[in-house]
C-alpha cells in the first residue's frame, strides 16, 4: 500500500507544479485547459460529433439488422426443426408398421408352414397307409395263389390217384359237350 500512495505522489508531481494565477501564460493548468477547449471546438467545428454519432447509429443499424436476420434465421430454423421432428416421427411411424408388418408376415409363414408340414405328414401316411394296404392285399394274393396252386396239385394228386382212364375220356367228352353248346 506504501509503494502504490509513493507512486501517486510523484506521478502528481508536474500537475502541482502550476504556479502562480490561474489565467496567465505561465500556468499550464490554464494552458492545458485553451488546449483542450480548443480541441473541442475543432472536433465540434469539423462535426466529429455528427459523424461518431452517425457512425455509431449505422453500427446500430447494422446490429439491428443482424438481429432481425439472425431472428429470421432462428425462426427458419425452428420451422426446419419442426419439420425434420414430423418427419422423423412419420418415419418412425412407418417403420413400425413396416416391422409389424414383417412381423405379421412371418407368423402367417410360420402357420402355412406348419399347415403345409402338417398336410406333407398327413400325405405321406396316407402314402404309408395305401402302400401297407398294397403291401397287404400283395400279400394276400400271394397266399391265395399259392393256395390254389396247392390246392390245384392236391386236387389233381386226389384225382390222379382216384379218376380212371375211362372216366376221364367221360370228363373230356363232357366238357366238349359243353363249350360246343356254349359256343353255338
């Protein structure tokens, strides 16, 4: 604090220095004061005033300007917010029906494909079922054709060892009998 008072004494030194009356010559309290006034007249008389004070108003409306440009630029871009949010909720919207959609497709895929897995089992016991039937009445076809053909042999055993020459002739002779009046 005692080196800044020592500083303020001796920068104050020169103005002390004035001696003597106020309006004279000498004292350059009263020279400095006709510097000053005169300065001012001359920035009155050259219209400096007038000329910073329209300086500073087409500042101002320059600023003014940039405010209301900056204002317009800030409502635009609000619009353009606003318009970019609907857009992005409407593309929101669509992808959710996309996906639903998606999603309702894929359960309908999944049911026809378990309807057509569903029919392909249902075919192919069917297809099971004919070919055990085939398989059977094959079978019993083959059963039956073998049976004739022992029964045949058995037959023909039984009436080999039984029927004479003569009844056969008999046979024979009938059995044309019948085929001539089937024929005619």
């Amino acid at each position: 604090m005692k080196k800044l008072a020592t500083l303020f004494i001796i920068t104050a030194t020169p103005a002390l220095a004035a001696s003597g009356p106020f309006f004279s010559m000498k004292n350059t309290d009263f020279i400095v004061l006709i510097g000053f006034i005169l300065f001012v007249a001359l920035l009155v008389y050259l219209k400096v005033p007038g000329l910073v004070g329209g300086m500073l108003d087409k500042r101002a409306e320059g600023i003014k300007s940039e405010l209301n440009e900056a204002k317009a630029l800030h409502e635009e871009a609000q619009i353009l917010l606003a318009s970019y949010e609907r857009k992005q909720k409407e593309v929101q919207e669509q992808a959710d029906r996309i996906v639903e959609a998606a999603k309702t497709e894929a359960q309908n895929a999944a049911n026809e494909a378990k309807e057509d897995l569903k029919e392909s089992i249902a075919r192919r016991l069917a297809a099971a079922d004919d070919q055990i039937a085939s398989a059977q009445d094959a079978a019993i076809k083959e059963v039956r054709d073998t049976a004739i053909v022992v029964a045949v042999a058995a037959a023909n055993d039984v009436i080999a060892s039984k029927l004479t020459a003569a009844d056969g002739n008999a046979l024979i002779e009938d059995a044309i009998k019948d085929v001539a009046a089937k024929l005619h």
